[in-house]
C-alpha cells in the first residue's frame, strides 16, 4: 500500500514538472548555461542557439573560444547535432526554457560513452549563481604534478587568468592542452570546465595553507587524476614525457597506408619526391589533432606552392575501414582539410607504434615528424601547444614556421 502510494505521489510530481515545462517542437533562440554530468559533478559550458539563413546553428562556448556547430536537425520535438570535425553527437528534448538530453562520445574501440546533459535557457554564469567578492589571486602560472589512479605521475603547467572572480586558461601537458577552460573561484575553491565537441574537462582544485593548489580532474565519464600545483613563473615542460624518435637515422623513413577512399599512397610517391614534408599522426578524436589541422590548412595553402607537402596519418577508433573512412571524411569537410589524410590505424599508442616501427614509439597525438627535400628526418615533435595556451601557441608557431621556410630554401 505504501509503496503504490509512493509511485503515484512520484507520478503526479513527474506530471506536474512536465506540465510546467512542456515539450516544445523548435528550439528557443538564446544562450544557455549549459551542464554535462561528470562523475566530479556538474561541468558547464555555455551554449547558443541561433537561427542563420533558415537553419538552426548551435555555438559552444568556452573562454575566448566560439565553436560553431552546424549540422543541426529539429524534428518531432528533439533537436540533434554532430559536432564539426568528430563522431560525437548531441540528442535532447526541447522544452520551453531548456534541453534535455544526452552527449555521446566514440571512444577506443568504437564503444559510446553516453553522458546526461541539460541546458537551461537565459542562464549565463559557470558555477556559481552570485560571484564572491573575497577570493584567493590565483592569476599566474602552476607547476603542476598530475597522479592517476593508478599512482603514476606526470608534469603539466596550469595557465590562469583570473578577473575578480572568473578565471580563464588551460592546462599544458607534454602531449598538448586541455584547450579553453572557463570557470570561477569562490573564496579558496577553483572550478574551471570545458566542452567543445571533442573532450569534456572538469577541474576542481582548492588553495591550502601553504598557498598550493590541491583537487581533482576528471575527463569524460572514465578519467580522472589527483592534482597538485605550485605557483612558478618559470615552469616548463623541458624535459618531461617520452620522446619519440628514429631507431636507426640511417634508415630511410617510409610508410605506405589508403586514404580514405582505398587509395594507398606512399612517402615516396612523386607527390613527395624532393619537397619538405610534415607527417603528422594524429585522429579525428583528439581535440589537440583539431587545433593543428586548423593552423596546417590555411599554412599549407601559404606554403605548398614553395615545395611544401603535408600527409597525415590518422590513428582512428574504429578498426574497421569503413567506419575509420567516414570518421576522416567527415574530418576533412568540416576542417576544409586539402592535403592527404591516410588511415593508417588504430589510436591506442601501441598499436600505433607496430604501424610506424621505424620509430621508437607514439606517445601523445598529435605528433609531427618533419621531412627534408632528400627525404631525411630532421625533426619530431610530441603534442601542440593550441591557441588556448597563449604566448606558447605563438611561440610554437613562430618556430614550426621559421623551421619549415628554412628547409624550403636548402
């Protein structure tokens, strides 16, 4: 008797709720505070929705970052979306003063982590509703040491911008960044998050008495690491993380792998005969491998007519051709990528390794292997310091491109 009391007490509640905020069959044009439930807990992002030449649009937003998701489709009161460049994707009921839903991501092995996602209309703040005014500085640069659960250790920096009480930046690791983080600090507390399509980031860290930063991380729904961080201007990963590089430099550097379309295509096809080459290993999964293709397209095009090529060599989540192919084609179009891109495997580093044993091993995508006119590695490169680190981003770009216009003219 109780128990049937209970379910019709939760039913008439459910009722009431959907009653209030009733299905609707197009989505409200606005912003939106936008959550993803993590295991941490709540990792927001903010969200808009609008309307461009007849068709609905969505924009990620992160920071200084604005993604612009256009394949977008509204139908019998749900509103779908693949995220550009990614197999990701987006499903939700729209009601009247939100979403509500779910964001699934394609991991290792073609398997779907499916997340909870909401979105409340007319919402804008991160965290926290009211923003504290008696708050710990925390603007500046973190030495940071990250420990899994597993116990094992890596080095990274923390890159914050903190005004009053919202802080920007991102985390440098020796395999890339955890691109645009946004968040706020409350008193001693630190929360930063971010989501665009790719990977979602939540961080969760606390000032202690010795002025340190101390918390937790998580990525996804599977990932997460202890954090500790101390404030050092001069941080630098120099040093930190494996290095890949060649067994034996007298031997010649050479792969033969299909594109997307079953054409294979070789190193030493006259396409590549007697020009500079970037090999870059990378996947349309990895978030790091996006921000690169962004900077390669538009360098290429500056650069191919001087005799400069780019091929790359995609390390996917699905060991079956054809799912791989759509991956990268998709990747492609939305990238507006021009140069070759060849599936060449699977994108557990391990496995990526035995496709390229000519190397000691792949340890972070993307990584980028830089080949002269007479087809000699002159060098590689693990991870890419994206637009979200700042000085670093440019730092790196300034030297890739004197690198690279100084092979041209040997």
């Amino acid at each position: 008797m109780r128990r049937t009391l209970f379910r019709a007490v939760f039913l008439a509640i459910a009722i009431g709720i959907a009653a209030c905020n009733p299905r609707v069959d197009t989505p409200q044009i606005g912003v939106y505070r936008a959550v993803l439930r993590l295991p941490g807990g709540d990792t927001p992002f903010g969200l808009e929705v609008a309307q461009e030449q007849q068709q609905y649009v969505l924009y990620l937003l992160n920071g200084a970052e604005r993604t612009r998701v256009s394949n977008v489709q509204v139908a019998n009161g749900e509103l779908t979306a693949m995220f550009p460049g990614y197999e990701n994707s987006l499903r939700a009921t729209m009601r009247r003063d939100g979403l509500e839903g779910s964001v699934t991501l394609i991991k290792a092995g073609g398997k779907e982590q499916v997340i909870p996602f909401t979105a409340k209309l007319g919402e804008t703040y991160r965290f926290y509703p009211q923003p504290s005014t008696d708050n710990a500085d925390l603007d500046g640069t973190w030495d940071a040491t990250f420990t899994n659960d597993q116990g094992e250790t890596s080095k990274a920096i923390l890159l914050l911008e903190q005004r009053h009480d919202h802080v920007t930046g991102s985390v440098m690791t020796p395999t890339g960044d955890h691109r645009f983080l946004e968040g706020q600090v409350r008193g001693d507390e630190l929360q930063v998050s971010t989501f665009a399509g790719g990977l979602a980031y939540l961080y969760k860290l606390k000032v202690g008495a010795d002025g340190a930063l101390a918390g937790d991380y998580w990525q996804g729904l599977a990932s997460h690491e202890k954090v500790v961080a101390q404030r050092n201007d001069a941080a630098t990963l120099e040093g930190a993380g494996k290095q890949t590089t060649l067994r034996d430099s007298k031997q010649p550097f050479a792969f033969t792998f299909p594109d997307a379309d079953g054409k294979p295509l070789s190193l030493s096809d006259p396409r590549f005969r007697g020009k500079v080459v970037l090999v870059t290993l990378g996947g349309t999964w990895c978030p790091n491998c996006h921000d690169e293709a962004q900077f390669l397209v538009p360098f290429y095009r500056e650069h191919r007519e001087q005799g400069f090529e780019i091929v790359a060599l995609m390390f996917e989540r699905h060991g079956e051709f054809a799912k791989a192919a759509r991956a990268v084609q998709g990747y492609r179009k939305d990238l507006g990528i021009e140069f070759p891109t060849l599936i060449a495997g699977l994108s557990e580093t391990d496995e990526a390794s035995k496709a390229l044993p000519m190397l000691t091993g792949i340890y972070g995508y993307p990584t980028s292997i830089l080949v002269d006119r007479k087809g000699v590695v002159r060098s590689i490169h693990t991870g890419f310091a994206g637009p979200a680190t700042g000085r670093h981003h440019d730092d790196y770009v300034k030297e890739f491109t004197e690198e690279v216009e100084r092979l041209l003219t040997e």
